[in-house]
C-alpha cells in the first residue's frame, strides 16, 4: 500500500475560515462540498500541501482529525479490522467519488482512509 497524501481537518466554519486561508496565506479552494473545504498550495501537478476545514461530516457520525489517501483502500479496510480496530464509519462509496472508512486510533483519534474512485 502506498500513502498518496496526508490532510489534517481542521473543525470549524469552512466559510468562516475562507480569509485566513485564501486571503492572507495565499492557498487555492481545491474542493468544496459546503460541509467540507479543502485549502491547497501550489499546483495540480505537483503533491500540494492541504489543509481542510469541516463543519460536519455529510454522511459519517464524527469527524475526523486527520484523512489519509491511499492507493488500496479495501486493503488497508481488512488490515485494520484483523488488529482489532474500532471502526467508526463503515466502508462506503461515497457519490463524490471516493470510497473511504473512519478508523479509530488507539489513543483515541479519528482517522478518515480513502481512495479515490
């Protein structure tokens, strides 16, 4: 398996924190679902640097400090439910194209692990 990127989420207003982001540290809206922005440096063809900020999940119970994107969700599904870890949102195709799950962490911490579709 292979990490393609690592997004800390931030909880909090996505609108509210637009000024920060966008106009005093300079990054690019790189998604926005309303519930979920996502702030970015640099450009599409290079790994960029995100930082989002999240309001509410739209279709899980919690929401997750940090999303990690990996190249074989599936995988990384089965070798966190064979360790015995809580697994907070079940793996699901979400419809803006991504299949994900919520993983708890031993100390406590939410983790979103997705794939892009």
């Amino acid at each position: 398996m292979t990490v393609r990127r690592i997004v800390p989420n931030l909880a909090g207003d996505p609108s509210a924190a637009s000024e920060l982001f966008v106009d005093v540290l300079g990054l690019d809206v790189a998604m926005d679902h309303g519930w979920i922005v996502t702030y970015a440096a640099g450009t599409v063809t290079e790994a960029r640097p995100q930082v989002s900020v999240i309001r509410e999940d739209a279709t899980a119970p919690v929401i997750p400090v940090l999303s990690v994107e990996v190249d074989d969700v599936d995988g990384c599904h089965a070798r966190a439910v064979e360790r015995g870890y809580q697994i907070v949102h079940p793996l699901t195709d979400e419809p803006w194209g991504v299949r994900r799950f919520f993983v708890r962490s031993k100390g406590g911490a939410v983790v979103n692990v997705l794939q892009h579709r």
